[in-house]
C-alpha cells in the first residue's frame, strides 16, 4: 500500500518550513496551466528512466498528479527504487478545493 497525505498535512509541513520535494507526474501542459510552488516535474511515463533526478536528501517526496491516480503509480515506482515517498491524496485539484482556491482547477 502506498502511503498518502492529505493536502491540508502537506500545507502545514510546509509552513512548518520541513523540507519537502514535491514531484507533479503530470504533462507538461497540465504543469504549466497550475503547479505547486517549488515542484520539479517529472511525466509519470518517463518516471522510471529519470529516478536519478529524484535527490530528497532529508526531504520527504511528495508526488502529485491532477487527482491523485497518476500519483499512486508514481509513488510506487520510486518506492521500488529504494526512495521513500507518498502521494498527495487527491492530487493538486483536491489541493485547490482544500487548501489554496486560487489554483487553478481543470
């Protein structure tokens, strides 16, 4: 089972200043129409030949998607490369309706 956080837990790590690599497994399209703060992107689709960008150092990785599916795969993958890492409960689009309305929903 892949571990999962739920947005308003990965808002309060972040004003919490705990370090945090948030990953988005979107298109890059998807991306560039709304991201979180600070994220890398990494396409889901090309995840498992890219895992050596992924340096969390003491960061928790945190991946997202736009409704939290891709995310899981995502998650998963890194996991099997020996990488702690969650996926952010119902993806940027719960983000929005939860945690910050100002980005965008699609």
């Amino acid at each position: 089972m892949i571990p999962q956080i739920q947005p308003r837990d990965l808002k309060q790590m972040l004003d919490a200043g705990q370090p945090v690599l948030l990953l988005d497994v979107r298109e890059p399209d998807e991306h560039a129409y709304c991201a979180l703060p600070g994220s890398v992107l990494i396409p889901l689709g090309e995840l498992a030949s890219r895992i050596e960008e992924i340096e969390p150092a003491d960061a928790t990785v945190v991946v997202y998607c736009h409704h939290g599916v891709r995310s899981l795969s995502g998650a998963a993958i890194l996991r099997r490369a020996g990488l702690e890492a969650m996926s952010l409960a119902g993806g940027i689009d719960r983000w929005s309706l939860t945690v910050d309305a100002s980005v965008p929903r699609y």
